[in-house]
C-alpha cells in the first residue's frame, strides 16, 4: 500500500467482496469458534500503512481498531519496522538473559515514568500478552503481602487466562468455565451516567470508594485484607468509561493507609493512549504495580511487563517465567516507538486530535438514542440506548458499525451488550483522517438512531 492515500477510504465490492467471502469461508471450516473480530467485521486483511488497511478484495478502510489499541503508531510504521527488522538478522530470542536490545528498551520504559517514580520501579517481563502481566501482578502481590484475597471492580475487563478471567466483570465469559480463581471481589466502578447505586449522577461520584472503604474497614464487613486491588483508569472493553478522579484517589488513599498493593492495569490505556505515557499521570497518583502490553512495540509485536515497587520484590528466580518474554524484535520496536513519540510530539497530537473527536462527537449530543459520548485522549466510545427505558441498544450499534464498515472505516463495540462504538485510532492520526472518520460515524449513528 502507498502512503498516498487522497483517495481513501474506498470501498468498491459488496462486503465480504468475494475473495475475502473465500478466506472467511476456510477460517469458519478450520479455526477455532472462539475466533470473534471477522464475525462482525466481515473481511480478510491484506496489507496496511498508517491509518489504513486494504483487504484482498483492494478495499481500503480506515482503521480504528487498530489491532485493540496495539498499532499506536499506525499499521508498519516505517522506521519502527526498520528498528524491528535489524533484529531479526542478529538476535530475536533471548529468554530473560540481558541484551542490548533489552537494556535499550528497560531504560527507555522507565524514562517515561516521572524521576521519584523511577527511582522506586523494578521491572518483570512476562509472557507476550497483558492477561499474563496482569498474572504475574496478582502472584507478585500475593506472594509479597502473604494474602490471597483480590479486589476488582464491576465492568472492568483483564483478559482471558484463568486468573485475568477471574478479574473481569463480564459474567457470560466466566460461566462456561468451572472453577475460577477464588478470593475475588468485586465492587462498583464509578460509571456516573448509570451509577451502579442508583444515585444521582451529582451526588455520586465518590459513593463507590466509599463502598469499598466501609468493606475494608469494618471487623464485620466480611473481606479480609486483600493482596492487592486492581483497577482500570478508562474502562476498555467495558464501554470506554473513564474513571472519576476524585473516585481514583480516594482508592488510592484508601490503598496506602491499609497497606495494600494497588495495580492499574494500564494493558489498553497504557503508551500514550490517552494523551499522557500512563493514565495514572492524570489522575494524580501514584500505583504499586503498573501492567503494560499492547503498544509497548508501538507496531504490534507482542511484550508485556509489570513495573512495580521495589519493596514487592520478595519472589524467587523463576517465580514467574515465560519463554517468549525475550522478544528482541519488540524490543528495538519500542525503543525506536519512544524515540519517535518524543521527535514527533505525538502525545500532544494524541491530545489535540482527542479534542477533536471530543467535539465532532459531541454534535450527537442532542440524538436521543445516544446515552453519552465518553473518552480520554484517543479512547473513545458513543454509547446508544433506548431513549425510553435506557436499555442498551445493541441492534442498533451493530448496525452502526455495520454501515461504518461499508463506508470504509473500522470501529469496535463494547460496552454492556456490546451498545458502545468504539474509536481507538493510531496516536499519530492526522487531523484530515480524524475528520473523515468522524462524519462516518455521525452520518451512520443518524441514520440507524434517529
């Protein structure tokens, strides 16, 4: 694909067009049921540069999925790929031994951080994924503080291992699986716009931490003192639904005066999503354990980690291993992402293109079927619901993203029932793509909500 794209997005064929049609047909006889993103968006991917991606029928879209958040620079970047590809012909595999490359991207990762927290962090890589980082967090604060008990909030997504599973709200995914992690328990996430206690949105904004901090402090509240609480900063998969920051802090506070790790599961709003390295930044505090993956490449090639106080590394050698946490290829791909997000000012561009959408968005204010349109940074979701009774509407926003689709742009949903449209485009989009993308997604939610 050039990267000359005046003339994009463009779709010419009924969509599957009928070579995408055959490859979805051989994925359906051979891969696993469990398979979900092509279901509904139905086409097979080619090729892709930047903001765009061409299946193999030459349809062009623009990408707003942008692999889950994991392309923060857009699809094959093409100095990031350079750095990765200069790998390749001399180290890619390394387990935990020390490299150069690996030294490289250690000192890059903890020059993000502010100088007080650096001075406190230690670093575990793990596995190639988050749901493995957010494993690694819960043995390390379990093996540090001698507790087993966990807490985690309502909506909130952790993956889908066994232990991240346990963590996530979504109670269809856990419940053909017998046997989950025990010792989990979970508590409202301050989600105003339909407060889980049935409050009003301005009188509530803090009634959630309070809830906690009863639980935990009272002899009879009936939860030990847990190992650690984990939190999202911006609920992903659960809707897009920043949290409050008077709500984080008060968790916070809570944290440090019962002496319990908190960990902010930072796999999706991690490296620059929403406008600042990590989304702890804006919120004014200070975790225990971060848990990062996704975009710690910048292009897509896997890594995770969990960065964490130095006083939790009480855990043995070999505590937590993983043979491919020695990704030497990922590695040289988020040095040079890093290098770049500094040359380019991209965490600024985040900002003022997050903005934007703020304002394009914000014209479906008035659309009765649109309950809020929430983000931060490059994060956002359109939530659609039933202007009588406030249900979800999920029909509805399958048929958005559906006409989105034909009209060259690719969105997710999430969200309850799946009624949020999801916008998670690259950090480096440009205000021109951003635009386009955006009179996509009013013209679809007006015609199928109105």
């Amino acid at each position: 694909m050039t990267q000359t794209t005046e003339h994009y997005p463009l779709v010419a064929t009924d969509l599957p067009g009928p070579r995408s049609a055959e490859y979805l047909d051989h994925q359906g006889r051979w891969e696993s049921n469990a398979r979900s993103y092509p279901r509904r968006l139905p086409i097979a991917l080619a090729e892709g540069f930047g903001s765009y991606v061409r299946d193999v029928d030459g349809n062009v879209f623009i990408d707003f999925l942008c692999g889950a958040g994991v392309l923060s620079l857009g699809h094959n970047h093409p100095e990031v790929a350079a750095a990765a590809a200069g790998r390749l012909s001399v180290l890619t595999h390394a387990l935990d031994f020390p490299t150069p490359a690996k030294r490289e991207f250690l000192d890059a990762q903890l020059s993000m951080l502010s100088p007080d927290l650096r001075s406190r962090m230690k670093v575990h890589f793990c596995g190639p994924t988050g749901a493995n980082a957010v494993d690694a967090a819960l043995k390390l604060c379990k093996t540090a503080t001698g507790r087993s008990e966990v807490v985690s909030f309502q909506g909130g997504f952790h993956g889908s291992s066994h232990a991240a599973m346990a963590l996530t709200g979504l109670v269809s995914q856990k419940e053909p699986v017998a046997g989950g992690m025990p010792g989990v328990h979970f508590f409202p996430y301050s989600h105003c716009s339909r407060c889980p206690l049935e409050l009003r949105p301005d009188t509530c904004r803090t009634n959630c931490a309070a809830l906690l901090e009863h639980a935990l402090e009272d002899p009879n509240g009936g939860i030990p003192k847990p190992a650690a609480v984990v939190l999202e900063l911006v609920q992903g998969e659960g809707g897009v639904i920043p949290a409050r920051p008077d709500f984080v802090r008060r968790i916070r506070a809570l944290t440090r005066a019962l002496d319990i790790p908190l960990v902010v599961d930072e796999v999706q709003t991690g490296c620059g999503r929403t406008g600042t390295w990590f989304a702890f930044e804006q919120y004014d505090v200070e975790p225990d354990v971060i848990i990062a993956s996704k975009a710690l490449s910048g292009i897509g090639l896997p890594v995770a980690l969990i960065l964490y106080d130095k006083r939790l590394d009480t855990w043995a050698p070999g505590a937590h291993t993983g043979t491919f946490r020695g990704n030497q290829a990922a590695f040289a791909a988020g040095v040079e992402t890093i290098r770049i997000f500094e040359r380019d000012g991209v965490l600024a561009n985040v900002r003022e293109r997050g903005a934007q959408l703020r304002a394009r968005l914000g014209e479906l204010a008035d659309n009765p079927w649109v309950h809020e349109v929430r983000g931060l940074g490059l994060m956002w979701g359109v939530e659609l619901a039933d202007p009588t009774t406030g249900a979800p509407a999920a029909e509805r926003a399958a048929a958005v993203q559906s006409y989105a689709l034909r009209r060259g742009l690719i969105v997710e949903l999430g969200g309850r029932d799946d009624s949020v449209i999801r916008l998670m485009p690259p950090l480096n989009v440009t205000a021109e793509v951003v635009d386009v993308a955006a009179g996509i997604v009013l013209e679809a939610v007006r015609s199928y909500c109105s």
